[in-house]
C-alpha cells in the first residue's frame, strides 16, 4: 500500500525554488523523483489554490474565492476519497486559512492547527521592526497591558527574538509532531498525510543563518529585518519601496525558501527512521508565488503574472522516481487524481467530478495544451484596503476587477472584468513586460476565444458562502494581510 506525503510550500514561486541554485533537499528530491518546469497553480492566493487542488476543480467550478471565503461543502474532496480507501488521513497546518473554520478538515481522521501565536489587535511583529529607541519600548508596553497581558507578552517576546534573529513559523514544530506520531503509530493501514509550511509567507523573517549568504554586500542581518515589509501599503501609495529595498526583501524570502527546504530534509528523515520512506510518494507544491516588487506589486493579490501562479512541484516515491525532468503544462488541479493513480485507487464518483487530468507517468492522457488561472475577486476588497492605508492613490482602484489567464508554452492571455487584455508571449518574454494585446490582436482574439469555450464547457458554483470566523481568526489573518 502506497503513503501519500503532500507538502505545501505556502508562498513558494517557481524561480526561488527551482532556479540555479535550488536548496539540497528540493535539488536531491529533482534530481531523484520528477521535476515538473511548468506547474501552474490555478489561482493566485491560499483559499481558492488549496481549495482547487483538494477538490481537482477550477475556482469558478468550485466557489470558493474573496466572497465566498471556505472550501465548498459540496465541492469533492480528494481526501474523503483517500479516507474511503482507506487510508489515515492526518493534515499538519500552519496557515489559518487551512482550517476547519475554513472547511479543510473534511476527510481527516486528525487535523492539527499548528500556529504559533494567536496575534492581538495590534501586531508586535510590526512594532518590533521600529527603530530601536524609547518609542518602541513605550509601543510594545501599551500593547502588552491593553487586553491579554499574559498572551500579549507572550506575543511581545516572540516579536522580539524574531525581529532580531528571525524564527521559524511553524515548520520545526510541525516535525515534531509528525515524528511523535509517526513513532506512536500503530496503524497499518497507509496513511495521506498533508503539512503547510507557512515560511515563505509575509513577513520574512527567516532564520539569521539561512539568509546571510543571500544579504546584499554590505548589508547586515539587523539592517535587512528593518525593511518595511507592509505590502498594502506599498500598492496602496502610501509607502515608498527602493530597488535595494527588495533587492533586499529577496533575500529574506531566500532565507526563508533555505530554511524550509531543510525542514522538508528533516522530515524525510522521520519517514525513513520511520521505516516509511520507500513505501511513500512524496509530493513538494507551491500554492502560488509571490510578488517581490515584481510589476509595481507586493504580496501575492491583484494578478495573475506567472510570479504568482508559476509554482514548484516535485514528485518522488513510486513511479515518479527517477522520472527525470518533464517539461509539459500541468496544473494543480491534476494533482488530485494523479495521487489517486499512484495510490491506486479508483474513486469513481470523485473523478466523474473533475476538472483536472492525471499527469501519472502511467496515465493515458493527452498533455494539455493550455492551462487557465482565476481571480474572481480582490482580497483584499478595495474597502478593506481603504481601511487598512488612511489615502488610497487613484491608482490601486485598478485592481477592483477579477481576472481569468489562459496559457500555453508560447502565448498567454490575461482578461479582466473591467475589459482590459494583457497578452504575452511568455517563451521570450518571462517577465510578462511586453504587452502585445494591440500588435497581435489575432493571436489575443484566439486565445480569448478558447478561453470563453473553456468557461462554456461547465457549470460555475453558484452556493458557496463565507465561513463564520471568530475574532481570533479575523486577528490572525489581519496580520498576515489578508482582512481589515
């Protein structure tokens, strides 16, 4: 029986994993398994990405999207099918939005929320980058008495340390307790197991080790943690952002993606102290990239630029193993019945479901010739944002749109609801910096066209909602950026 490993590197863009000078673990796992050069997510931030790669559906298929924040009730789940088989099914999460307040608990025997700290109204993690002097001292003291003192200072000594030595977030307590459970185990049965690695995320701040190789010359660790790193800001107008200012936010996010892979190292060894490792396929995705100052954007909101949907996937275990390097369109929407394939599992009423097609080595599918990518609305709203930067720039209203890309190896088409059309030619053109949208009009018209026939082929969910969040929830995720 075949143990499924599915690992979430949460903010992870194809160029910082995969590039040059990818980190050893991810590097051995290529080398190893199967490296795939062109995985596409099929949306740009956390909700909707996960929520398409559990169910094999596109977001406008599945619901789940800004206004209707929660995984479906009734869109498939590739875990319940996994439950069914009969595997144990066990999710490890660092993200607050991979919960079950979200819906992301159906199908799991067990599913831990491993965040670290529940933030309170004001964040000591942005207090902690002001600059050192009274000021700071007097802010962090007014937030430690106003409401929980006890889990206020807790907050406050957190913010500290990793304000000057960087932290993990998560990853390192997540392994533990994988180990602990892997060593308790008494089942039998083959397990799916599911972790998200929140360290890519906003705000880096990675361990000082892991990020002092990548520092620009002349650029201390203390200095780079005193960036500003409130990217609404950024895109709202209200805060100036040099190139040496991402040049250096670059290499906090590298700092991040070096201490992560080692994480994933060492979970790979618990697998194989376990006794597990050979009988396990062992999945490494990114939800979606990320927008380091890339086309005047921070964060991973507002586009749908290959920094955001490009993501690393690596596969070992099984018929993946040496499977070398493929090079053919995938998306994270096949992913779900490609585990089912490896696994063995037939799951017929789950698959009459999809959307997504198995790329299984052993699988009798065509390759796809175009992958697509939703937005269907901003997050945040542009009222959110108004809430959260005091005098918005005319500019950010722009974003107030959805979006939907279809891409190919060569050309790529990005529509909005506000009628703008953005075409590029992503095989020489990388960057999506020349927009050819007026000089090949022809080619824009016969991409946008496949587009509307992809829309007409099935049905968009119309019944979702938005989860009931409590308070804390709503801190948590004001703090990552999300709400206001």
């Amino acid at each position: 029986m075949t143990n499924i490993v599915l690992i979430v590197m949460d903010t992870a863009r194809y160029d910082e994993s995969f590039g040059t000078a990818a980190p050893p673990t991810i590097a051995d796992l290529c080398d190893n398994g199967t490296k795939f050069t062109n995985a596409f997510a099929a949306a740009p931030w956390t909700l909707p990405s996960h929520a398409s790669v559990f169910s094999g559906q596109y977001p406008s298929k599945h619901g789940s999207n800004a206004t209707a924040k929660q995984f479906n009730p009734s869109a498939p789940s590739v875990i319940e099918a996994f439950d069914e088989a009969g595997h144990e099914t066990v999710a490890v999460s660092n993200n607050t939005w991979i919960s079950g307040e979200f819906g992301f608990d159906r199908g799991f025997d067990q599913f831990r929320k491993n965040w670290q700290f529940v933030q309170a109204d004001a964040d000591p993690v942005k207090i902690a980058r002001e600059n050192d002097g009274i000021e700071r001292w007097k802010e962090l003291a007014r937030h430690i008495f106003d409401g929980n003192p006890p889990l206020n200072a807790l907050n406050a000594l957190y913010a500290f340390f990793q304000h000057r030595h960087g932290s993990d977030d998560g990853a390192k307590r997540a392994n533990d307790w994988v180990k602990e459970w892997l060593d308790d185990r008494e089942e039998s049965d083959p397990f799916f197991l599911f972790l998200n690695y929140m360290e890519p995320h906003l705000e880096y701040a990675p361990p000082q080790e892991y990020t002092e190789q990548h520092l620009p010359d002349g650029v201390t660790f203390k200095e780079a943690m005193q960036v500003e790193q409130d990217a609404f800001r950024y895109i709202a107008g209200d805060l100036e952002m040099t190139e040496r200012d991402f040049e250096i936010l670059r290499a906090l996010y590298r700092g991040e993606i070096a201490y992560l892979d080692e994480q994933i190292g060492n979970l790979r060894e618990s697998l194989k102290r376990a006794g597990e490792w050979e009988d396990t396929v062992f999945v490494v995705i990114g939800d979606h990239g990320e927008n380091i100052g890339d086309h005047g954007l921070m964060d991973h909101q507002y586009c749908l630029y290959d920094t955001l949907i490009h993501v690393p996937l690596v596969i070992h275990g099984g018929a993946f193993t040496n499977g070398g390097e493929r090079t053919d369109l995938v998306q994270l929407t096949d992913l779900a019945p490609s585990l089912l394939d490896a696994a063995d599992i037939e799951a017929p009423e789950f698959r009459d479901r999809l959307q997504g097609q198995s790329f299984h080595p052993q699988a009798d599918t065509d390759p796809r010739e175009y992958v697509y990518a939703e937005y269907m609305a901003p997050q945040p709203s542009m009222d959110a944002l108004e809430k959260r930067v005091s005098n918005p720039s005319e500019e950010v209203y722009k974003y107030d749109r959805s979006l939907r890309a279809i891409r190919g190896t060569d050309w790529k088409l990005i529509r909005g609801s506000d009628g703008t059309r953005e075409l590029y030619q992503v095989s020489v053109d990388q960057m999506e910096a020349d927009n050819r949208s007026e000089t090949e009009p022809e080619q824009a018209e016969r991409l946008e066209q496949q587009l509307d026939d992809w829309l007409e082929s099935f049905t968009s969910e119309e019944d979702n909602t938005d989860a009931d969040m409590d308070q804390n929830t709503k801190n948590r995720l004001e703090d990552l950026g999300y709400l206001q």
